[in-house]
C-alpha cells in the first residue's frame, strides 16, 4: 500500500507492505512517518473539528475539536453526536463541552473563546 505522510508539508511517499508479523515501511524521511504508516496499518485515528450549537453567545456556533484523534471508524458518529449538544455562553478555549466522546477517552473540548452576549 502507498500514502503520503501528512504529519509535515514535505509530504514523505510511504511504502507499506506487510512483513511477517509487522510491517515493511519505506519512503519516511523522519520517525515519525514510521510511527503514522503503522498506525494507519493497524489503528487509523483521526482529530474530529466541528462545531455545536451555543446559547447566549455572541455568536451562533461553537468550534470543538477533539482533545486527542479518535478511531477513524468512529468519526462519523461522534460527529453526529455532536447535533444535539448546546452549550451555554460564556465559553473558554479548552473547556470540555462532551467527556469521553462515544467512550473513546477523548473529550470534545472546545476551541474559541465565546463571550457571553
Ligand atoms: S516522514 Fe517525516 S519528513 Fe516525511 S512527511 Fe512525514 S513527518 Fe514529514
């Protein structure tokens, strides 16, 4: 399998195929390539953005994103999750707006400053 790594701008073409028990993995110019081709391999994960609705603020929308990637298989559905929270103003950078999103261990944190309106 081929990607391109997405952890910097140089944008490293990974080589992947399976070894034995593991992975061959070539094209990485830094450890870190290493580590995102074999977690996409064997637990893909993902950083949900997006917003939720909020009351009372001086404007309409809340941005959120989660506090840690979560199982790229469960990012629809915590985004999903999110249509039906509202939150009330005032808001601070960091805040956990949902704890243990769909018991991933990440929280939806929010990640603007919203004042009260
Ligand atoms: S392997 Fe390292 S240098 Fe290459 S794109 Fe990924 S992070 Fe950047």
């Amino acid at each position: 399998m081929d990607m391109i790594c997405i952890n910097c701008p140089k944008g490293c073409h990974l080589s992947i195929e399976k070894d034995g028990d593991g992975w061959n993995i070539q094209g990485y110019a830094c450890e870190r390539g290493k580590a995102y081709a074999l977690s996409e391999m064997t637990d893909p994960r993902r950083t949900l953005t997006s917003t939720v609705k909020i009351k009372d603020g001086t404007i309409t929308r809340c941005p959120v994103k989660t506090s840690a990637p979560i199982p790229k298989d469960m990012v629809r559905d915590a985004a999903k999750s999110l249509d039906s929270v509202t939150v009330i103003a005032p808001v601070k950078v960091g805040d956990v707006i949902v704890a243990n999103v769909l018991g991933t261990g990440s929280d939806i944190i929010a990640t603007r400053n919203i004042a009260k309106a």
